[in-house]
C-alpha cells in the first residue's frame, strides 16, 4: 500500500503538465544562457575595460599637472559636460537633437522600441508625454509588426506551395491537367499542405544577411564607420537592442542628405520587421527542441505505475478527457463488480450532473474556440487538425506561425 501511494505521488509530482514543464525548462535555458553569455562577455572585455580606464586616469592625471586644475574641479567639470550631452547640448558642429527630423527620428525609435538613447526628453511635461505616446506608438507599432509577419509568412507559404506543386507535376505526381487554385486542386493533398518552419527561416535569415550586408554598405562610406561596425549596428538596430553606441543620421549635414536618410529610413524599417520575423521562426524551432527535451526527461515511473494499474481512471460517467481519448463516447457494459468501482452500476448507470457539466464545458470550450478561430479567418481544417504541441493559447506573432508553418518535431 505504501509503495503504491509512492508510485502514485511520484506520478502526479513529476511529470508537470507539459506547458508548464516546457515554461520552466525553457525559464532555466534562459538562466544558464544568461550565465554562459555573461562569462562570455566579461571575458572578452574584461581586458579592454581596464587598459581603457588606465589610459583615461593617466589622461586625467597629465591634464591636471599641466594646466594646474585640481583633480576634483577636473572631475566636477566633466559631470557637467556629461548632464550637457545628455540634455543634447554639443559643443561640435553636430545637429541639434529637439529639431522637427531630430525629434521625427527620435519617436521613430520610440514606437519601434529600438530606444537608442542619444535624444531624452528633459522636462516633466516631455516625460509624461512620452509615457502616453509610448503606450499607444508601441502597441500599434507590435500590431503592424504582427500583419507584416502574417503577410510575409502567407507570401512565402504562396511561393513555396507554388514551386512544390510544379516540382509534383514534373515528377509525374501530380496530373499536369490540375489547374492552380482550380476546386480540384483544392481537395488533393495539397489543400492541407504548409511550408516547413526551417525553409522559412532559411529563407528569412539569407533575406536578414542580404539586408544587413547593403545597409552597411551604405552606413561605412556615409558615417565613417569600418564594415565590422557597421553589421554591428546592424544587428542592434534591426534586432531593436538599441544600445546607442553607434547612431545613424547624426552629422549635421550629409552629401545626399535628403537620400540618405530615406535610404536609412527604410533599411531600419525592413530590418526591424524582418528581424522581429525570424526571432518568432526561431522561437518556433526552440519550441520543438523544448519539446524533444521535454520528450527525453519524461517520467518513466508514469508509464510503469500506468502498466500496473490499468483500470485506473476507468469511469462509467462521461469525463472532460473522454473527448479526447476516443472518437466517441462509450459505456461499459462489463456486467459486473471491480474492487475500485464497487458501489456502483457498471450497465446503465445515470450520468452525475458532475461529470456531465464538466463534459459540457469541454465541448463549449471547443466550440468557442473553433467560432474563433473560424471568426479570425482560419480555415477549420486548420483549427481542427492542429496538433497542440505548442504553447497554448498563443496569440500575436506566436499563434501566426503555429498557424501557418507546418511543424516537424519528435513530440508527435
């Protein structure tokens, strides 16, 4: 008896439910990344950190024995400098900051979140604006990232459908006589088919690679910076880190400023929305790799302790998994006692009003969500035959890819 309350302790303890399970193993990936990248970091920059400090104290050092300034009013003086460069006081021929395209790039880098931090606003009555116009900028700017992913994944999907359905009719596969998009077409195989996440993000990271590879070809003849810096900033830029180390469109004039601007205008666009595209494939491709680990960590107790209690959970009333576990609902009907239902007619026992109002909250459940999904603009093949081996309830970006990439993962 007590080995069997172990057993069963051991099985309702250890293996979570599987969003959860998947939620914490993927809470510790993080950590341990954070940890890895931190060592990483602190490593390789460690060094030049102090070289740099050594070199601005010996700096500091000779300014003051040569011009006879203390090394306190030296140091107050350069606090001031610094509040001055903050509020966008410069003492170079840069541009002022609070001009119209000053501020224009300013909420730019606001709304897209990217927040470099060259331009902040100072006063009260700017800070409050801000959180206001952050809120709204912000969230619209999600959305419009959210339909550009929607329709860049629906052209690929339209691209990719299109050159395997001609690779098919060359193979002799597919009847050549099928017309593209004709009813006929539709009812083949082809009507459930969608792209594989890992041509999608093949296909979206060579599209980043060529992007970031012009964009920096335009920003090291304009800025002045080596090809290295300018991917770098690149990837800060489009991946909205936003660090602020490097700033485009800074310089107070530019040989075809009007040009160049546009120009880094749209590159940030198209770099922003292409970026924030294949973080969410890749997210995708973590998921199944959190399902294949998940998969590897599994209980083995559950299995064994199921084996040996097989009629464990055997109830003549309908429960909320009966939909799930069969096709349709049954009773049974074996005619006789067991020790674990005694009490209780196993041929044509009534329904508790228990279990029935948990069933019909399982099929409501269902049917709201098919009403949804089909509200939204899914086609009910989708809605129903999706595996839920994702994170449930996925919304925005997330529920856009399980939606409309087909996913290969060792889970099923």
């Amino acid at each position: 008896m007590m080995s069997f309350r172990r057993s069963r302790q051991c099985c309702c303890l250890l293996p979570l439910n599987q969003d959860n399970g998947r939620f914490l193993l993927l809470a510790l990936l993080i950590v341990l990344y954070l940890l890895v990248g931190a060592t990483v970091f602190s490593t390789i920059e460690s060094p030049s950190e102090a070289t740099a400090q050594g070199r601005w104290r010996r700096t500091l050092d000779n300014f003051s024995r040569s011009f006879n300034v203390s090394s306190g009013e030296l140091r107050a003086f350069l606090r001031e400098y610094e509040v001055a460069m903050a509020a966008g006081i410069r003492v170079d021929a840069q541009r002022p900051r609070w001009d119209f395209t000053g501020a224009l790039y300013f909420v730019g880098t606001v709304v897209s979140t990217i927040g470099f931090g060259m331009s902040t606003p100072a006063t009260v009555a700017g800070k409050v604006f801000l959180i206001f116009y952050g809120l709204l900028g912000c969230a619209g700017t999600i959305l419009f990232f959210n339909l550009f992913l929607e329709r860049i994944i629906s052209l690929l999907a339209f691209v990719m459908k299109a050159c395997y359905e001609r690779r098919l009719r060359n193979s002799g596969l597919l009847p050549p006589t099928i017309r593209r998009g004709s009813a006929l077409s539709e009812m083949d195989s082809l009507a459930g088919w969608k792209p594989s996440v890992y041509h999608v993000m093949l296909i979206l990271g060579i599209f980043a690679i060529i992007l970031s590879c012009c964009a920096s070809a335009m920003y090291t003849p304009v800025e002045g910076w080596n090809y290295i810096d300018s991917l770098y900033y690149c990837f800060v830029t489009f991946s909205t880190i936003g660090f602020g180390d490097l700033v485009s469109s800074q310089n107070a004039a530019y040989q075809y400023q009007g040009l160049y601007r546009f120009g880094n205008f749209m590159f940030i666009l198209l770099g922003v929305c292409c970026i924030y595209s294949l973080f969410n494939v890749i997210s995708i491709v973590i998921k199944q790799v959190l399902n294949w680990m998940l998969k590897k960590l599994r209980c083995r107790c559950c299995t064994r302790w199921h084996r040996k209690n097989p009629r464990l959970g055997r109830r003549n009333a309908i429960t909320p998994g009966a939909r799930f576990r069969r096709n349709h609902l049954s009773v049974e009907t074996d005619g006789h006692y067991d020790s674990d239902t005694e009490g209780r007619r196993l041929s044509g026992e009534m329904i508790s009003m228990r279990d029935l109002t948990a069933s019909n909250k399982v099929s409501l459940a269902i049917l709201q969500k098919q009403l949804s999904e089909t509200a939204n603009g899914y086609p009910r093949t989708v809605c129903i035959n999706t595996r839920q081996n994702g994170f449930s309830g996925g919304v925005g970006a997330l529920a856009i890819m399980n939606n409309r990439l087909a996913e290969t993962s060792d889970s099923r």
